[in-house]
C-alpha cells in the first residue's frame, strides 16, 4: 500500500487501455500517465484507492526504450491532451492495435477477427486544425493552454505539438497584445471578467479563422481593434469572428457569433467535394488522416456502385457526399437540424444530385425509410463516442440489410455493439484501425458486418 504525496521508485510493466503505463509496488497497482513500459521512474502518489494508485512522474531513473529521446516538449501534468507523446510513434500505433484486439475480445466477446495494422500518419505532429484554448490568469499573466484531468485547473506549454503551427503562431500573438492591453479574464466561479476561450482554424491552404470568445452583452471596439492588430501581423488570417457568451456553461462558443472582418468562412477540399467551414460547422480535426478514414471505409463495401445506403449519424454529410460519388443512392440521417441544412446547401453547392438529407432520430427515420419500401443495400454508420441505439441495430437486423459498414471513435463501444450484432446472425469480417490523433490513445476503427 502506499500514500497521498508519497515518492516511490517503480518500473513500469505495460500500458493498458485508456494510455497509463502500469506498475507494481510490493504487489499494488500503481497506474502512471505519460509513462512507458521498462521505464525505472520516481513517481509521486496523486490518489490512492482500495485497489491502485495513480502517481505522476518526477524524475526519470532509465528511459524505457520505447520512450522519445526529446523530452522538452513533453510535460508529466495530469492531463489527457497528449497522452501518448511519451511513445515512439511506431509503438503509438503497436500499442493502439493492441488495444483494439483487447477491446473486441473482452467486450465484444470475438476471437480470431482479422484486424489490420493501424492506418498511419506520414506526420504526426501539428495536425489539429481547431484548436480552442481558455484562458487564464497566472502570476499576472494571462496564459491558455490544457485543462488538467477531471479539473478547470490549466496548464501552459511552450509549445503544443499536436496544434496547427499556424495555429500556434496566432495564439502566442494574441496573447502578447492581450498582456499589453491588460484585458481581464474570465473567473468561471465569479462569472466575472472577459476572456474566456479562443478559436482558430485553419485549412490546406495555410489560412485562418480567428474566434475571440468573450463573457460581454456587445462587441467593444477595443476588441475588434485588438484582433485587426493580430491580423496585421499574421497575414494567414482570412476571417475574424467574436463570440459573445455570458452564459454560465463550458460550452465555449457563445450565443451569438459576430462576424468582424474578412471572409465569413474558410474553404476546404475532400475528393472533390467543397465544404465551407464556419465558426460552428463540424469538421474533422485531422484532414490527411480523414480522407484515409473515409477511403478506408469505402473501400469495405461489395458493389457500391450498384447500392443504396443509409449514412447513419451523418453530421453535416461530409461522408454521404463522398459516397454519392460511388453509390447508386445515399441516404444522411442526422438529428442536428442545422447539420442537416449545411449538407443540403454543401450538396447543392456542389451540385450533387443522387443524395438525401433527412432529420431525425436515426433509430426513428431509419425505419420509416425502409418501412417506406425503399430499397436499402447497406447501412453506414458512425455514431457519436456513446455509440449505436440498440433499437437501431435490432431494426437493422429486422429489416434485413446484409452489409454494415461502422466507424467509431470509440473502440469499446464499437467492441459492445459487434457483440449485440452478433447475436443477431452478423459476423465481424475485418477491422481496419486509423490513428486520426496521433500523440494520444484515441483510436477510429472501421468495421465490416455481413449477414449470411
């Protein structure tokens, strides 16, 4: 047993599922983050429970030989932004495989599933292309950085590795015109001060959008003079936005977004397809590695060309369009009203004709378009972190369809719904994982369901 704010010496065996590494001290678990197997580390005890222990680094004894050799843009805080920068990248994706088998042996209760090797990235490094930081206060500066684990404590690095560097670049900027304007910051317990986030983002093209997130009732012109300085000196910055937010919420984005200066949206390219991004519009964070994600899941479906599907939690249809250009017909069911109405205008747009925007419940509308006597082939989806309505897979199943096709973001849960598909007469023919967050333990995986 060991105690709070205790230091121990520990070698660390292995990581487990979620990124810690773990060790044993006189036979008690002691789970580590940022830590890798074979490490010889002093470690302080943060928690202890009945059955383990969480510590953080203090000092590192002997590196294992999995761990990077610079260390000085890697930080031991509690948090769950980076962490898996600690690791080679080879082992990232070794240890993201692993758990993926994990997960699918002992929640989905499957052996022996083929699963390939994790679909990597040629640089894992500055992919993020949005980035939101909150600031802070600290000794007299204001700061923005990473919330610490289960806290609204932040942190500050001197460099995020996972950031757009041009991204960074704004940050560091703005924060040192905000310093010299002495502007104050939002206090979350108080609901007083002003600044409470910023958010940039950025597309292929090396351009920016800048989103200034305050706690007022109207844009000041001090404001909309501090982020033209900011534009001045970064000409990357096409669009400038300030977002009121007075609510009492960790939302970040307020309730009005103000559009200032330049132009209203950045623009972005996916196999063709054109899709204007805005302030609020959903897009994934990793374009590279999305556009290896989609192909990856295209490329499961027998006879596409010859299909009607359903896309299944279809957001604003960046996957639906890229389908439309193989399939006979697709389908996007997508409960957010206005994800659904930036598909309908992203699609018109692009003059895309053989697709259908519907808003709804998925495990709702997906019935009622079946029930409908429209010829369904196949069905893809890709749920929220939570995963599939256990209603829609039992309908899934009633109705027939022969093909699933399901990315998730979400592995464990991914792992629970292959199970319940099972049970109703679906084998899991392959899994294809994709590192679309590099430098953490997030992994997509793409799976392929048939029914004999």
């Amino acid at each position: 047993m060991v105690k709070k704010d205790q230091v121990i010496e520990l070698k660390i065996d292995k990581i487990v599922n979620g990124g810690e590494g773990l060790g044993y001290y006189n036979d008690f678990a002691i789970f580590v983050p940022m830590s890798v197997p074979q490490d010889r580390l002093k470690v302080k005890i943060i928690s202890v429970k009945k059955t383990y222990a969480r510590g953080l680094i203090e000092e590192i004894i002997t590196p294992g030989a999995e761990r990077v050799e610079d260390l000085s843009k890697v930080t031991f805080e509690d948090f769950q932004g980076c962490d898996f920068a600690m690791l080679q990248y080879d082992a990232q994706l070794k240890y993201k495989k692993l758990m993926v088998e994990d997960v699918i042996e002992k929640i989905g209760k499957l052996k022996n599933i083929p699963i390939f090797d994790v679909i990597g990235s040629e640089d894992p490094y500055h992919y993020r292309n949005k980035i939101i930081e909150p600031f802070r206060k600290l000794k007299g500066e204001i700061i923005t950085g990473f919330f610490k684990r289960k806290s609204h404590e932040v942190f500050e690095v001197e460099e995020n590795i996972l950031n757009s560097k041009l991204g960074n670049k704004i940050i560091k900027e703005l924060k040192t015109i905000l310093n010299r304007e002495k502007i104050s910051v939002y206090d979350e317990n108080e609901h007083k001060g002003i600044l409470r986030n910023i958010m940039v983002r950025t597309n292929s093209k090396s351009e920016a959008m800048v989103v200034l997130i305050i706690n007022a009732p109207k844009v000041e012109k001090r404001f909309k003079d501090i982020l033209i300085e900011l534009k001045n000196k970064v000409n990357e910055i096409k669009s400038i936005y300030i977002s009121l937010n007075t609510k009492k919420t960790n939302v970040a984005l307020g309730e009005k977004n103000i559009f200032i200066w330049g132009e209203k949206n950045l623009t972005e390219e996916i196999e063709g397809i054109n899709f204007n991004i805005s302030p609020l519009s959903f897009f994934q964070i990793n374009l590279p590695q999305t556009k290896k994600l989609y192909r990856a899941a295209i490329n499961f479906f027998e006879d596409i060309e010859n299909k009607s599907i359903i896309d299944a939690y279809s957001g604003t249809g960046t996957l639906a369009m890229i389908l439309s250009k193989k399939a006979k017909k697709v389908f996007a069911i997508e409960i957010v009203p206005s994800a659904t109405r930036d598909g309908i205008k992203t699609a018109e747009e692009n003059n895309i004709k053989n697709i259908e925007f519907i808003n709804g419940a998925v495990e709702e509308k997906m019935i009622e378009l079946i029930n409908s006597g429209e010829k369904i082939d196949s069905i893809i989806f890709d749920p929220p972190r939570k995963g599939i309505d256990e209603l829609s897979l039992l309908k899934t199943s009633e109705a027939g369809i022969k093909e699933i096709i399901y990315i998730s973001c979400n592995p464990s849960t991914f792992a629970r719904d292959a199970e319940i598909l099972n049970r109703q007469g679906y084998t899991l023919e392959k899994v294809q994982p994709v590192d679309m967050f590099p430098g953490t333990s997030h992994t997509e995986v793409v799976g392929r369901f048939i029914k004999k």
